[in-house]
C-alpha cells in the first residue's frame, strides 16, 4: 500500500508540473493573439488539474501532500504576474472588465481560487478517506 501512495503522490506531481509547464508555455505565443481565450482556457485546465491532485492525495494520505498546495501556490502566482504584465491581457482586463490597477489584475486572475480549490480539494480528500477507513474498522 506504501508503494502505491508513493507512485501516486509522484504521479499527482508529475502531471501537476506537466500540464502547468505546458499551459505557461503555449500561453507565451497565444496570449498576444487572443488573451481572453488563453486565459480562460488556462484557468480552467489549472483548476481541474490542481482539484483532481489534491483530492488523490488527500484520499491517498500521502506523506507529501503538504507540499501540494505550496507548489500551486508558487505556480499559481508566478503565472498570474507572467499573464498580468503581458499587455495585452491586462488591456483586455481594463477594458472588458474595468480593472484599473495591476493589483486589482492579479486579484482578477485565478491566484485565490486555485488556492482554495487546492484546499478544497484536500480537505474533500481527507474526509473521504476519514469515512471510508470508520467505515471499515465499524465492521
């Protein structure tokens, strides 16, 4: 069972660092091209990644899932400064959705929610497996 939690927790990583790699580098070209569409599509693929890892390791129990939502973090806000200082993206904030300041961009950006969805994701992990393992010792 350890040698599973383990393959799991790499895996949970891997794919993590993967899909946020490719969504930074493919936005390099995309974002002066059509920076709603990349930040929208990017916000979501991010989101479900981020969700779906950290619920796997909650219910895993992994010994590393502390370190989770710190490399999202980390992620989360280096790519929010990343798109947030492209000036097409912050041209497109202001003028479809009145954001006037760069610190009200990165507000705008999914910083704080991939945040709490990482949390969440944990935290709904944790409490399926506190579930699942009463309701195999109540037997």
């Amino acid at each position: 069972m350890i040698a599973l939690q383990n393959k799991m927790t790499w895996l949970c990583y891997g794919i993590s660092l993967i899909v946020f790699i490719v969504v930074f580098a493919i936005g390099r070209d995309i974002v002066t091209i059509y920076p709603s569409g990349y930040v929208t599509l990017s916000f979501y693929i991010t989101t479900v990644t981020a969700f779906v890892s950290a619920l796997t390791l909650g219910i895993m129990g992994n010994f590393l899932k502390w370190l989770y939502p710190i490399m999202v973090v980390v992620f989360a806000f280096l790519f929010s400064m990343a798109v947030i200082y492209s000036d097409q993206v912050y041209l497109y904030l202001h003028h479809n959705h009145g954001v006037n300041y760069m610190h009200a961009a990165i507000n705008w950006t999914f910083f704080y929610l991939l945040t709490a969805i990482t949390f969440l994701g944990l935290m709904i992990g944790m409490g399926i497996k506190l579930i699942v393992g009463k309701a195999n010792t109540i037997k």
